[in-house]
C-alpha cells in the first residue's frame, strides 16, 4: 500500500483549524466574513490569487487585490442565480489547466441575467463547501421561509438539547456538574471519547474567561453541537434541503430517488424514517429531521454500502455445480500454520459458520481401530475422525443449505477405512449423497437439487462388483508435491489400497488426475475433479487462460495452495477465479489482504457459498480470456467513481507506538479483477486527525467485467517506519449501492470494529467504448468517425462469414443509437452545471428549476407528442435557456429515434446470431473440409466463440435503453 498508484505521500493544509467544526448557517457566514484566499479561474488559461470576503451586511461579495474600482470588484448577493460545486461550467471544462485543478476545491458563481460565472478554486475542499453552502443559504433568505433558521438559539436542534439539558438538570437550576454533562453527551453520542469533552467544555470556558467544574445550559448545547457536528453531513443536509437545515418529507424522498437509487419511495416512507431516526420531539410530530437525525439515518444499517437484496440469496441457484464459484478451505483441521500447527475441532466450526462449502479431512490410522485428523508434521496433537465428523454433522447447514463437500485426504488401512464408513453413515445418515451419475447428463446437478447434502470427494474404484479393494494414487497433495520436486522423482505416483465401501460414498466428485485440456475434454466424464497445486495452475492460466475457462464451463477445478507455504499463507484467489476455477482453497487460520478477498467476494449470494459465475464464463459458445487487457466482449464497462469523505473513530493499529496516540490516515481503494480492471489510488494524508478526518477526494475507475471485480478500501496511518494497517472492508462491484454510504472498517484478523467507518459516495455511470474519458466540453464529441466499435473476426469459414458480415451494420446502428443518447444525456447534464455522475432525476429537477421566471411562474409547458413530451416556450426566453431547450429536445429525439428502432435492430442482431450457431456443433467438420487443422481450426472456434459473445451484447440492449426511457419521461 506504501507504493500504490505511485503517488507521493502529502498532508492536507486547510486554512481552517483541525478543530473548527461548521455546525451551522452562522458558522459559514463568519468564517465567509472573516475570508480567504481564493483562486479565480479565467477562461484564458489564466489563474489569479485573489482574498475574497463577505461583507458585513451580508449584501455582496468581495475580492482583493483588483484592477477595477473596489465598487467593481463586487458581486452583489441579489444578483446570484446559482451556485456550482465541482468543475461544471465552460470555463473550467475549457481551461488548459482544469487537470490540475481538484474537482472537490472547485466551485462557480452564476449571475446575471446571462449566467455568467465567476469560478474559483479553494485551498481544500471544506472550504469550498463553506463558500457554497454559505452563499447557497444567503441567496436562498428571500426565497425560502426562515422558520428554523432565525439564529441557533431556536432551531429544532436547540430546543431538543435544552429539553435533554432539563431532564438531567435535577435540581432545575440551569447548571449541572462537568462530570454529569460529560456522561450526558457520551449518552448522546458513545463513540466521543471523554477526555476530548472535558477538553471541549474547557475551551468553552476558557474563551468566557471562566474555570469551573459547572456547566450552563448554554455551554451544554455549545459543546455538543461543536463535537456532535460532521461538518461533511452538515453540507450535504444543507445541500439536499434546499439550503435549510432540516429535512423534511419531500427533501429525504428526492434524496433517496435521486442520490440514493432508492425506488417505490412514498412520502409515508419518508415519514417514517422521520419518526425512526429524528432526536427531538418537535421534529418526529413536525416532520422533519435535523442533522443529528440525519447524522444516525446516515450511519444506520439502511444507508450500509451493502447491498440489501444480496444479503439473501438471490442468485440463480439451478445452474450446474461447475457454473458457481464454491466456497472452499485448505487443511479444515488448523488452526495455526501447515509446518508445525495442531489438528484443533474448532477449525470446522470456524469455516462451516464462515458459510465455507468445501472442506478438508486430512484421515490416518488412530489407535483402538478409530481414525483420526492429525498433521503429519505434528503428531502429538490429533482429533478423532468421529468428532469432526460429529461437529460438521451439527454445523453443516448453519450457515448455508446448499451442499457441503468433503474432499477425503485418505491414508488409513483397509480395516480403519471402513470404520470410516460406518461413521460416516451413522452420523451423516441420509444426508450423504451416493446417487450414481447418469451418463446421459452431461452436466453436473445445481446446488438447488444438492440442498441439505454432503458430498464426498475422493478416489474411486472401476465399477466392477467383485473388486472388493483395490489400488488409487494417493491424495495427499503435499507428499505428492514435496516428491515432485525431490531430485529422485521419477514421476510414479505412490499408491494406496482403497475398499470398496470407502469407494462407493464417492458420488459426483471422483478425483482424477489432471493430463492435458485436449485429453480432458475428449474423456474426462462430467463427475471428475481434477486438484490443482497452485504453482501448477499459474502455469496454466498463464499460458493457456481461454481453454481454463472453456474446461471449466463442465468441469470442477480445485485449486490447492502451494507446499511451500508452510506459514500457511494464502494464494491469490481472484487469479484463480478469473479462470473460472471454482474451489480456490485458502487457510482460513490466515488473515490478511488475501482472506479479505475471499471473504468479502463470498458475502454475497446470502454469505451461502456459492456465487455464479458470470455467463460470459458459463455459456457453451463464448468467448472469454482470463488475461484480457482491455474490453471483455459481450460485456459493456462502467466507470466507478467513488468519493472518499471522511473517516470516522479510526483506532489506534494495534502495537503502533511510534507517535502515541496520534494518528495519521490515509485511504487506499483497491481494484480487484481481471487485469485490465486491477488498480490501485490512495487519498491525502490527513495530520493527526484519527475522531473524524476529512479527505474529500474523488477517484474514477473503469470497470471492464463488473462481475468479477471487488472494491477493497484499506485505512492505514502513513508513518515514516512503515504504513500500518487501520481496517479493512472488501466487497464485490455488484453489491455496491449508490450513493452516500458508510463502509464498516473490519479488523485485521476480519471482525467488525464498532463504529470505524469511511463516509464514500459511489456513483456508477457508462462508459461504452472504453479507454479514457471523452473531453467534457459541449463543442467536443467523440463522432462517428472516431468512435470505436467492437470488431467481429474473420472466421475463415466463407459459410460462416456471410452470415457474420450481415451483422457488422445493424450492431454499429446498435452503438451508434446507444453512444448518441448517452452524448445526449452529457450534454443536458453539462448544460445543468452537472457532473457525469449524476442521476437523470437531478438533471431534470435542475432543468426544471431553470424554467422558472423571476416571478415564479414556469417559461415553457409541457407538451405530449407522440407519447413524448417536448418542452416549448410560453414566450421569448433568454439565450442560456434557448441552449437548455435545445440539448433537451435533441435528448427526445435520440431517445425517440432509439424507442423507434430498438426492436428492428436488435432482431436483425438476434437473427444473425441465431443464423451462426446453426453452425456450432458442424463447425470443426466444415473446418476439415476446407483443410482447417490443429491451430487453424483452433483459431477458427475461437473467433467463432468471440463473434457470437459480441453479438449477445445487444441482447440486453432494448431493455436498458427502455429503462432509460422510463425514467427520464
């Protein structure tokens, strides 16, 4: 993490003190009074310092030094139309030097009849959001009414704290003892710690020039609201309130539609929430919810960055075993490392509570005639074969209904294996799953059908009735290694003596041994394993990553960590997983970045163990290579941007004692995936701030397999011996919820640390095409003529290209239709003063608010054509709205345009594709007729392969196009 993205370590210099919370209105307006030095950004690539301030009677706005009159180096507060932040005007999206600007410091000032802007740039983002939710309240005094707002002695939030500040005040005297207020507020707010209250109330004093172990009613509020106030939640209140300080009703439902991506919201939802989250009285009955309400709504498990519904199991459960990824631990019976550690019961407890589905039992010859589980490296401590199977009886299906595997390390005698057996039976009873495989299948059963049942893995006898015993090659996948790479090794495997009734609990999970994909595919049957050490299969996936994933589709792959791990440490899963291979074994008695993955990938499906694998990895004819380096056919990439806010309560890491009870943090967000998608950025250093540093930093990623890809967010206290570790918190691209979020750190060893969490935002846009993101400008536009388009291949089968050449036209009028409305939807955003993050819903809430006249009346009505509503003007409207107008209808008619045409595009895609894989199952007895052999024929299926995955892109493209159509009408 100390090299990641390859940017330098830097330390955040705000211009206000570390302690200075802004907890109101009143806060920004006097921290705007006493002023700053902004930058003022020109659009002729030139940038100014300048010290802007406001005026006293809070009537204009002012900056120095200036050319003009100091009458002239004004902006009058009446005169402001709107205010921006981020980088969304002309002449900051025009500005040779915009790259080099923070998108998170910037902000514009529009006025005047013709929206001009004045755009300027702050030293660090909390100031900027002091500026704009400054001016966004002083703009809005004369539109809104000032119910709440009249000063801070009676807001909402006073009043509850006055009426808490009574309930405790016994006496009734309006003062109360330090120690009974610090108690009170910890009460209110358990995660402050209490020395840093004392430290707070004697500030207050100090400044009143008073020492005394009394607090007033007054110093109470003061204290609290300083300490209690996320300045960050502050802003983002006074942002969606519409520059109140208070939510109500109709404020949280456009916040939750709009921000949020909550659908189904109703105003008796909205209301409810009120009376769930809000503090005061007043405001549960009222209707609304202030800031500390919000604050709690904000942390609650309804805003978790998790997705809900994937808390369950919501997966397609019905495909075959070989199409989900499984759940799967390495030496069950550890708890410590693989050299020297002790065989421990509670290593199964762990894994099966962990929803873990595939596990290991490592048997050998006990005394008495009864089994046991020991590490060979360890002899003195074992546990009995009954006991562990006893244990997994009782735990099994605790966490997960869905089958268990038992991969068998077997090295008993005969006599011990049948005592294996009796157990076995008796324990597990009807549970064990003994079926035969048909060989009319030719897929193995779903985890639907193998619910409640344990599977055995293990070596099989021929099926012939009379061969009570026999001989297999050994299991044990570390002796076989340590053989292997012995200088006497003479590639024999050691054999053992197997019975029949051990033999016959092996079902659909019979082990084989690995020789070649080419041998595998042609006789390998459906119910065979194949074990993999993980040296072995880095080879493979290195050098044959296309026919992993092909064999994959129909078989299971177990991969085993290496033996030279004897610290037990862990593989990488996702190397393994981007090949399809779904029993990746890790060390569960092993934390660290690598177990985050597996346990953060595996949280999703319900925490049930098993996770489908994306179709691009499941279906018969597609093509997929696990070393991709940019854009995975059939699959469109998104750009993931996230905000990092702020952090909340980081602890101290543990065994840190360089630097005492100070911290210095920073976040790092890891990218996991294909390679092409793997990357890695880090925020600013934020000094000696651990209670709640503010970051404010904004990332972009793009995503080319969503599918495959986790978010990894990892806080660690930048020091100059070495960057040690905060928390952690890993979690798959498709559970992500948009939106402002809280991320629950985990520990080191993966426990969840009450109440450290990150504040993010996470917004998801398209980014059809790939590669770096068009220039935001509205006079620049990836054309036709530039755009890139997913090219098909050349088959070399004329049949067969005739028919793929007919699909060339109909998909560039599928991407063209596609890019062209998307342009479309840029372009108003844009013209909104909107960033690409932002939701169709806010586009149109901002354009409609534009239509409005000075006299509150609306400039254009709403027109129904066709079943589409055009926007036309009531009379002669001003130049910037003429603009606003004319990218809107140019959005109707795409979106039109593209309604029109959806269906007769897409079946003409549909039916070239339906045309080719008539051609599937002739395609290698037409190869020979035309003298395609060994890798021409090869390269023929592959480009076959690819060709129909590009075509199943389209698939999916009139169902989103009229979900996008839906929402914005």
């Amino acid at each position: 993490n100390q090299k990641c993205g390859g940017r330098k370590k830097t330390v955040s210099f705000s211009s206000m003190p570390s302690e200075k919370k802004i907890s109101s209105a009143n806060d920004c307006i006097s921290f705007m009074q006493a002023g700053c030095e902004l930058k003022k950004v020109r659009p002729n690539s030139r940038i100014y310092n300048r010290f802007f301030t406001l005026d006293t009677d809070l009537q204009a706005l002012r900056w120095e030094p200036s050319k003009k009159d100091l009458e002239k180096a004004k902006l009058d507060i009446s005169a402001i139309k709107e205010i921006r932040l981020g980088k969304n005007t002309e002449t900051f999206r025009n500005n040779g030097l915009a790259d080099q600007i923070c998108e998170d410091c910037a902000f514009s000032i529009l006025h005047g009849e013709n929206y001009e802007s004045l755009d300027l740039v702050a030293n660090s983002a909390d100031v900027a959001n002091i500026w704009v939710s400054g001016l966004r309240y002083l703009v809005s005094r004369s539109k809104q009414p000032l119910d709440f707002m009249e000063g801070n002695q009676n807001t909402p939030r006073f009043m509850w704290l006055k009426t808490v500040f009574e309930a405790a005040d016994v006496d009734g005297n309006g003062i109360m003892l330090e120690d009974t207020s610090v108690e009170l507020i910890k009460q209110l707010n358990p995660t402050l710690k209490e020395a840093k209250i004392r430290l707070k109330f004697k500030e207050i004093q100090k400044s009143k020039e008073k020492l005394t172990t009394r607090v007033t009613e007054e110093e109470f509020c003061e204290a609290f609201c300083e300490l209690c106030t996320r300045p960050e939640v502050y802003f983002l209140l006074v942002q969606i309130s519409k520059n109140k300080e208070y939510l109500d009703a109709n404020d949280l439902m456009l916040f939750l539609e709009a921000e949020q991506g909550v659908t189904h919201i109703t105003e008796d939802i909205c209301l409810d929430i009120i009376r769930r989250y809000e503090l005061s009285e007043e405001g549960r009955q009222k209707g609304f919810l202030a800031i500390d309400g919000f604050t709690q709504y904000l942390l609650s498990s309804e805003c978790d960055i998790f997705d809900p519904e994937q808390k369950k199991v919501a997966q397609d459960m019905t495909q075959p075993l070989s199409h989900y990824y499984i759940n799967a631990s390495h030496n069950t019976y550890l708890i410590e490392d693989q050299f020297r550690g002790p065989a421990d019961i509670n290593g199964y407890v762990r894994a099966l509570k962990m929803g873990c589905r595939s596990i290991e039992l490592d048997v050998s010859d006990g005394s008495d005639n009864e089994p046991i589980l020991c590490n060979r490296n360890n002899m003195t401590t074992h546990v009995s074969f009954r006991s562990v199977i006893e244990v997994i009886n009782k735990f099994a299906f605790v966490a997960s209904e869905y089958p268990l595997i038992l991969c068998l390390g077997n090295h008993c005698s005969l006599l011990q294996q049948k005592v294996m057996v009796q157990q076995m039976k008796k324990v597990f009873g009807n549970k064990l799953y003994t079926e035969a495989p048909l060989p009319s299948e030719s897929y193995l059963p779903s985890p639907e059908k193998l619910k409640r049942m344990i599977i055995v893995k293990g070596k099989k006898l021929p099926s012939d009735p009379d061969m009570l015993e026999g001989e297999v090659t050994d299991e044990d996948e570390e002796a076989e290694m340590s053989r292997r790479m012995s200088v006497d090794y003479n590639g024999e495997q050691k054999q053992i003596r197997l019975c029949r009734e051990l033999s016959d609990l092996v079902s659909i999970c019979k082990s084989v041994q690995y020789r070649d994909f080419e041998l595998s595919m042609k006789s390998q049957n459906y119910w065979e394993i194949c074990s993999f050490s993980e040296t072995e299969a880095s080879r493979i996936a290195n050098e044959y990553p296309e026919d992993f994933v092909n064999y994959n589709k129909k078989f299971l792959s177990r991969i085993y960590p290496s033996a030279m791990r004897i610290d037990s440490s862990n593989l990488n899963p996702q190397d393994f997983w981007n090949c399809g291979c779904q029993i990746v074994a890790m060390n569960f008695q092993t934390p660290g970045p690598m177990m985050d993955l597996h346990t953060g990938w595996f949280l999703q499906n319900g925490g049930c163990g098993y996770v489908l694998r994306p179709s691009i990895m499941r279906d018969e004819v597609s093509y997929f290579s696990a070393n991709t380096k940019g854009i995975v056919p059939g699959v469109s990439p998104l750009a993931l941007h996230i905000k990092i806010i702020s952090g909340q309560n980081f602890p101290k890491p543990k065994g840190a004692c360089a630097k005492g009870d100070v911290i210095d943090p920073y976040v790092c967000i890891e990218i996991h995936g294909i390679p092409a998608d793997c990357s890695e950025q880090r925020t600013k250093t934020v000094q000696q701030n651990s209670d709640n540093p503010i970051f404010d930093e904004t990332f972009e990623f793009q995503v080319n397999l969503p599918e495959l890809a986790m978010i990894r967010f990892v806080a660690l206290d930048d020091d100059y011996i070495g960057d040690e570790f905060i928390g952690q918190y890993t979690i798959p691209f498709e559970c992500l919820q948009p939106g402002y979020r809280h991320v629950p750190l985990r520990s080191f060893v993966g426990d969840i640390m009450e109440h450290v969490t990150l504040f993010v935002h996470i917004a998801i846009t398209n980014r059809s095409g790939g590669g770096k993101a068009q220039k935001r400008s509205l006079s620049v536009r990836m054309g036709k003529k530039v755009r890139e388009y997913t090219m098909l291949r050349n088959v070399g089968l004329k049949t067969i290209d005739d028919i793929f050449k007919i699909a060339v036209h109909p998909l560039r009028e599928a991407i063209d239709m596609r890019e062209n409305m998307q342009n479309a939807i840029v372009s108003i955003k844009e013209l909104c003063g909107l960033p690409p993050i932002a939701s169709l819903k806010q586009c149109l809430l901002t354009l409609s608010s534009r239509l409005i006249t000075s006299d509150n009346t609306p400039s254009v009505s709403l027109v129904m054509k066709d079943n589409f509503p055009y926007l036309e003007p009531l009379s002669a409207i001003p130049d910037v709205q003429k603009k606003m107008l004319a990218a809107y209808d140019l959005m109707i008619q795409e979106s039109r345009f593209l309604i029109e045409m959806a269906d007769t595009v897409q079946e003409k895609i549909v039916q070239c594709q339906k045309a080719g894989m008539e051609f599937h199952e002739e395609l290698h007895n037409l190869g020979a007729k035309e003298g395609l052999k060994g890798r021409k024929l090869n390269k023929a299926t592959e480009s076959f392969a690819w060709n129909i995955t590009v075509l199943k892109v389209d698939e999916t493209f009139r169902k989103g196009i009229i979900f996008l159509w839906v929402y914005t009408h």
